[in-house]
C-alpha cells in the first residue's frame, strides 16, 4: 500500500499522478525492468547524512549515481556521507525501509534534485512499498549525478 503521507501530500496538493503495482523489487534499476520503464525516468531517493546529524535526499535517475562533492558543496557542509538505513528508517514512518519517496518535504527533510531529470516530462518512483510506484509529470535541481560504473564515493570530505 502507498505511504499514507505521500498520498494525502499528493491528493492535498491536487497534483495528478497514477499507482502501478509491481512484483517485488529493492533497487531502481530492477523496479525500471519491472514496470518496463527507462532507467532515465525511475528516479530514486539517495538518503544522505551532513556533518553527522543532518539527514538529506539526493534524487537522481536509476542510470546514476551521486556526485557527493557536488552535493556537499551545495549542501554547505563539512561532510557528506551515504546514510545507513538504521539511520533514516525512523525518518520515513509511513514507509517501507529503503522504498521512501523522493518527496523529502512530506517528510521535514530537504531534497536536492538532479538537473537532468528535468529533461523528463514523466517520472517514476517509489510509493514507500517495494510494490508500488507513482508516476508524475513535471518535476530544486542540482548537478550531482555521474553515469552509474563510475567509482562510487561513499563520503566527501
């Protein structure tokens, strides 16, 4: 079942969207596959921790990864590291561990968005199930994605 927050923030706002079920999947690139998508639309929530106590969502497509010293840089903060799920599970109440959307407001935390996902005129996420997706047309964008391969950087510093 979808988050109940993010579907009164959605049905509130009186922004449009549509629910697709799906068999079980954990990461974005297999949610893409599942719900036959390209990976440039499924866009996933990146929790991340500044300077040890500020949690914040980096969102970006399923093809990338986050540039975290790009982020830090705009986050304005001395580090900036991938948060542990034992960290960020109590911020998302209403959703499933690693299925939070990427909505960070609903849920009092800032989000920092990917450039290019404005070149999208749709896109897809994670409802706060590993079952379920929202799809939204239109979606603050910052440059912090680098095409997935690429060494991944866990901290910057």
């Amino acid at each position: 079942m979808i988050s109940t927050k993010l579907q009164e923030y959605l049905d509130n706002a009186d922004i449009s969207y549509t629910r697709h079920v799906h068999p079980t999947a954990y990461t974005s690139q297999e949610i893409a596959a599942a719900i036959h998508v390209p990976g440039k639309e499924m866009v996933k929530s990146v929790v991340v921790k500044a300077d040890e106590d500020a949690l914040a969502i980096a969102v970006l497509s399923a093809n990338d990864t986050a540039n975290l010293d790009v982020l830090r840089t705009e986050i304005g903060c001395e580090t900036l590291r991938l948060a542990t799920e034992n960290e960020f599970s109590d911020a998302f109440p209403t959703c499933t561990v690693g299925a939070m959307p990427p909505l960070g407001n609903i849920f009092d935390l800032p989000t920092y968005c990917e450039t290019t996902l404005s070149r999208n005129h749709e896109i897809e996420f994670n409802a706060g199930t590993h079952e379920e997706t929202i799809r939204m047309v239109n979606p603050k964008m910052v440059d912090l994605a680098r095409p997935r391969g690429e060494e991944t950087q866990r901290t910057a510093a």
